[in-house]
C-alpha cells in the first residue's frame, strides 16, 4: 500500500521560492497568475496494514516542521 | 573545558570550529554522527556549520534524528552547554531545542559576506564576552536564515532577552532582525552568522574570539 503525502507552508508564512515562481510566470507573459504557493510531495510503500496514525505520526516526527508547515495525508 | 563537535556528512565547518575552540583553550574532540554516546566529561557540545545530509527534506530535519542528536538532547535536558553554527543553528531548531525555524532566505539568493550584528544581551557564557549593544562584524553564508517563529514566541524571546545577536542590515528577511536565540536556560545558543570565521587576524577580524573565549573560560571555572 501506499501514502502520499503532501507538506505545504502554512497560510500566512511567505514563501519565497512560490513568490519567485510567480515572477517567472509574469515575465513569460501569464499575467494571470496572483498568487503561487510551493510544497512538496513524499510518497510512501508501506507494508500492509498501516494505519493512517502511524503515517501521521511521521508527518509529525520527521516528514513535516509543524512550526511553519501543514500536510495532508492520502491513504491509497 | 571539553568540547564535541559533532561531525554529519556535509558537515563544512567542523575542523573551523574546533580550531576556534581550541585556540580559546578548549580539548575537542570530534563526534561522529552515527555515534550513541558523547565523550564522558562533555561541557559543551558545537554544532557546526555545513550542509547536513544534503540539506535533504529541510536543512537540519536529518541530522536532528541522527543517533548522536538523542545524546546531545540528553546532554541539554542535563543543562549542558549548547552551540549551534549556521546549519547548527538549523538543527538546533529541528531538534526543538531552540523555538523557530530557518527559512529559505527572503531574497532567494544564497547571501555570502561579512555582515554587522548587534549583541542585545552579554548575560550568557556565550556572549559575556560582550557587551549589550555592542556591534560586531561575523561572516555570513547561508542560503536558509532567515528566522521565522510566530509572533508570540518573537515576542517572548525578545521579552525575556534570550535574542543574543540582531543584523545591522537584515540580509534574509528574519523576523525582528534576529541573527541568533537563546534557549530558556540560556544553556543553548543558535545563530545563523559564523564567529569561528572571524577568531584569526588572517580572517579579516577577530570578533569571533570573545565568544570562544568567554564560553571556555565560563565552563573550565564550572
């Protein structure tokens, strides 16, 4: 089985890497773009049978800094 | 006075550090990461600066679960004696033994220079050597510093005067302009500038020495 689990910043915390991102969208000519937001994406095989708090767990422990950052975890 | 400075791949600041500490007068040894134990007799334990585990997840997140991170978190929990370098700092944080983060600098770019600091307290081992208010020049290099915590915890740091060093001229966007905190127990220290970079007259500047010299003098007298 697997877990995907997606860390962005929280709202609020600026993100400079995403603020630069949507400056290259506006100098290729997408004027449209107000607002990007960059994260990340882990993907986990797991052995069968784990339960989604253990993945929380991790989320807490390692895969996330809770201070600045909020994940979403999909079970699969 | 014994000092471990604690040895990561990607570690780049180590042999520096513990040149500084020795010059200061400290015996060092250097602690490997995959050790379980520190040195008996260990009064301070440096964090050096570098790039940790390729930086890899967010700078520090690795090495703070790394098995030599629990004997160091064992050895703050006893009060022992903490400092944390550039990406030292980084893990400090991850560990949670410092409050706050390192971001990704606020102009992106990595910012290489010496940069002017304002010591804000002398009452620590690490900045008595100083005095408050007093500017010092250290070197910076980081792509990472700039130092975010919520606006509760900047307030409390500030208030309870654990912001050891502020920029003159904020270089990575950190909140209030801080360069470096203390713990509660003021035991640890954290800061993103480079004092080990400046303890040689060959380096430019010798502000760094005072720190080196007061924290070693503080825990040989202990």
């Amino acid at each position: 089985m697997k877990a995907r689990v997606t860390v962005m910043l929280k709202d609020g915390v600026l993100d400079p890497q995403g603020e630069a991102v949507r400056h290259a969208l506006g100098a290729l000519g997408f004027s449209g773009v107000t607002g990007v937001r960059q994260g990340k994406v882990i993907e986990l095989d797991l052995a069968p049978g784990t339960e989604r708090d253990e993945v929380e767990r991790m989320c807490e422990a390692l895969l996330a800094n809770t201070v600045i950052e909020r994940y979403e975890i999909e079970m699969g | 006075m014994r000092a471990a400075v604690l040895v990561f791949p990607g570690s780049n600041c180590d042999r520096d550090l513990a040149v500084a500490l020795r010059a200061a007068g400290a015996r060092v040894d250097m602690v490997w990461h995959k050790d379980t134990a520190l040195p008996e007799g260990t009064d301070l334990v440096a964090v050096p600066g570098g790039f940790s585990y390729g930086d890899y997840l967010r700078c520090g997140a690795i090495a703070a679960q790394s098995p030599i991170c629990r004997a160091v978190a064992a050895h703050a929990e006893r009060g022992g004696h903490v400092l944390g370098i550039c990406n030292g700092f980084q893990v400090l944080t991850e560990m949670r033994l410092l409050p706050g983060v390192l971001m990704r600098n606020a102009g992106i770019t990595f910012v290489c220079r010496t940069e002017r600091l304002i010591v804000r307290t002398a009452e620590s081992d690490f900045t008595a050597g100083y005095s408050e208010g007093q500017e010092v020049v250290f070197p910076i290099a980081h792509h990472d510093g700039n130092y975010t915590a919520s606006e509760d915890e900047l307030d409390r740091l500030e208030g309870e005067g654990r912001v050891a060093f502020t920029y003159a001229e904020n270089p990575n966007g950190s909140a209030r302009d801080i360069a470096g905190v203390l713990s509660e127990n003021r035991r640890v220290l954290g800061l993103m500038p480079h004092p080990e970079r400046a303890v040689d007259p060959a380096h430019g500047g010798t502000d760094g020495q005072a720190l080196f010299r007061s924290l070693v003098g503080a825990l040989a007298a202990a």
